[in-house]
C-alpha cells in the first residue's frame, strides 16, 4: 500500500518498470523466434509439461508462469510452476503403469 502511494508520487518508477516490461516483451518475441516454435507449440507444450508435473504435484495453473529466454548461444523454456501440495505416494503412479 506504501509502496503504491510512492509509485503514484514517483512517476519516474512506473516509467521504468513500463520499460522494462516492454524490454521483457520484447525478450519474449526474440526468444520466440530463435527457437522457432509456433505459439500453437508453445501451448502444446505447456499443456503437456503440467500434465507430466500434475501427476506428481497439486500445481496451482492459474499463477504458472511460461516463457521462453534466450541469449546469444541458446534459447530455456523457464516454468514456474507454485505447488500447493505433494500428492501421497500412493497417488503418484509407478513407473510400469
């Protein structure tokens, strides 16, 4: 609450956080077409990692985070994936099912 009266007072920090919002973004894009993946693939992907992790962790989906990072020499998938809970053992299939 503090901190959002000093960004209302300081208008100079929200600039910079916009900026780099739009530096993030444009990361993202760059990411994006480095790896050559189709934003359907993506998504794809996405479905089918937190399908895999859900068998093992209650996962809360609507703060998992997705993105795709990329510098000179290679492009990561990064997940953020917050697990509410470890599902009992026994609910955890085995490896020969």
């Amino acid at each position: 609450m503090i901190s959002e009266l000093i960004e209302k007072i300081f208008k100079w920090k929200s600039a910079a956080s916009s900026s780099m919002e739009a530096k993030r973004r444009l990361k993202l894009v760059i990411a994006h077409d480095r790896a050559g993946l189709s934003p359907e693939a993506i998504e794809s992907m996405r479905k089918e990692i937190l399908e895999v992790v859900s068998r093992y962790v209650d996962i809360d989906t609507e703060e998992s985070e997705f993105a795709l990072e990329s510098d000179r020499q290679m492009t990561a998938l990064i997940a953020n994936l917050p697990i509410r809970r470890v599902k009992p053992t026994e609910q955890i299939p085995s490896l020969s099912d």
